[in-house]
C-alpha cells in the first residue's frame, strides 16, 4: 500500500501523461528569467520523466536530472540514451538529501520544479538550498518552481481550471482532476498534505544560508497561486 509522496512517485501514476502540459507552459516563459547558453551546465532536482531534458539538451553543454524515483530515471535515460551530454543519478529515497553522487560538480543553471512540497519539513528544504549553494557555480542561477506558499488546496484546483480553459486545455485538466480524485494520489494527499512555506518564510531561509534569492512577480506555471523562486549567484 502506498503511504508516502515517495512510495508514489516509484509507482505509475496519473501524472505520468499530463505532466508534460504544465512543463510546455513553464517553457514557453522559463527564458526570459534563464537565458541559456551553449556553454551552460544544468542541474535538474526532481527531473522526472525528463520533461526539461527533452526540451534542453540541444541548447546547452550538458544537463543532468537527478530524481529518487528509478521508474522515471529509467523512462528518462531510454528517451536520451544517445545523448552523451544528458545524465541521470538514483537519489536514494532514504536520503534524498544527500547529493555526493553530483557533489564535485558545477553547474550554472539549477532548476527545481513542482518537487519541494513533496518535502517533509523546512529543515530539508534548508539543506536543498545548501546543497544548492555548494554545487552552483560563480554568476549561477537557481529557480525553485511551482512553491505552494499559502491559501487553499480548492484555490489551487480553480486557478489551474482557470488557466487551463485559458490554455485550451480545459477538458485534460478536468478528466486529470477526476482521475487524482480516484486514485491513491488522493489518500496519500490526504496523509501526508503538500509541504507549504509562506513567502517571507522562504526569503527568511535563503538569507539563513546566504542566498540572494527574489520572488518572480509573473506565474511560470498553470496554477497560477503558486510562486517561483530566482536565486543568482
Ligand atoms: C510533479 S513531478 C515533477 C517532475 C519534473 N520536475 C517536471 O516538472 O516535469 C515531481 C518529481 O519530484 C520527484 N521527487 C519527489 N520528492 C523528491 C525528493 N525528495 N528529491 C528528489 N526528487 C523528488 C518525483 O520523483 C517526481 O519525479
């Protein structure tokens, strides 16, 4: 039985179709914040089915995705298996805050998206954002995507249906609604709820660590509540 964000994320699931939707959104306005160069190494944490990869690993020197899911590292690595710039790393589940598997490396672009309100508490979001700091490299930028950062799980639904008819892409969204409503993701949503940090709170911990992180004033992803996150090096 499924019991925790982790378990889900190993099992197939209902976003393994549509996540790819929000991820097309979030490209269309990613670069005006990321200017991305051919000389640029990327970071992907949480990269699951490699939606940024697909997207990216023509643009820049190198991306790698690093995930604890192996169910989507593997669907990942066949999509890129003859990419020899494109990498993916196994964290483990049971320590997914350690990153020595990419520890002596730099990179200069860090993307993290729809990932850290699957975090248990803001002690592990702390150590993310220092593993952040020791990986990124001079002049690097950072975006934390997709924050739940208040206000209702009901207005987050809305603000997506919203955007979504915006999108044309009403009626996906609503068949994906009902299907989460159906399925484990609802009883493990309702066991664990998503890892929520108000704004000045985020802010608070990046300058805990040293970070020089500002909100992003324009939504980057269809659930137009949620807030993302710039931190340049
Ligand atoms: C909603 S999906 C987003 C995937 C990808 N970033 C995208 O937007 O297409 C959440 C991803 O975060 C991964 N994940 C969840 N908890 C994680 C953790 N503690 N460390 C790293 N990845 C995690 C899941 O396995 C899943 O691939």
């Amino acid at each position: 039985m499924m019991v925790t964000w982790l378990d889900f994320w190993q099992q197939e699931n209902e976003f393994d179709q549509s996540m790819s939707v929000n991820y097309d959104y979030f490209l269309d306005r990613v670069e005006k914040y990321i200017s991305l160069s051919p000389t640029d190494k990327v970071l992907d944490i949480g990269s699951g089915p490699g939606n940024l990869e697909d997207a990216w690993y023509n643009k820049v020197r190198e991306i790698h995705g690093i995930d604890i899911s192996k169910r989507y590292n593997e669907i990942a690595r066949s999509k890129h298996m003859h990419h020899p710039n494109v990498h993916f790393y196994d964290l483990s589940p049971d320590d997914y805050l350690n990153f020595n598997l990419i520890s002596d490396q730099r990179f200069n672009v860090i993307i993290v998206m729809s990932v850290v309100q699957y975090y248990r508490n803001t002690a592990e979001i702390e150590q993310l954002l220092k593993s952040i700091k020791q990986v990124a490299a001079p002049n690097a930028k950072a975006l934390i995507c997709d924050l739940m950062v208040g206000g209702s799980v009901l207005k987050d639904i809305w603000s997506m249906i919203g955007r979504s008819f915006k999108q044309r892409q009403l009626l996906a969204t609503i068949k994906l609604l009902v299907r989460l409503r159906l399925s484990s993701y609802y009883a493990v949503r309702q066991k664990n709820g998503f890892l929520t940090i108000p704004q000045q709170e985020w802010l608070r911990i990046c300058r805990q660590v040293g970070l020089n992180a500002n909100f992003i004033d324009e939504p980057l992803t269809m659930q137009q509540e949620r807030r993302n996150l710039l931190i340049q090096f």
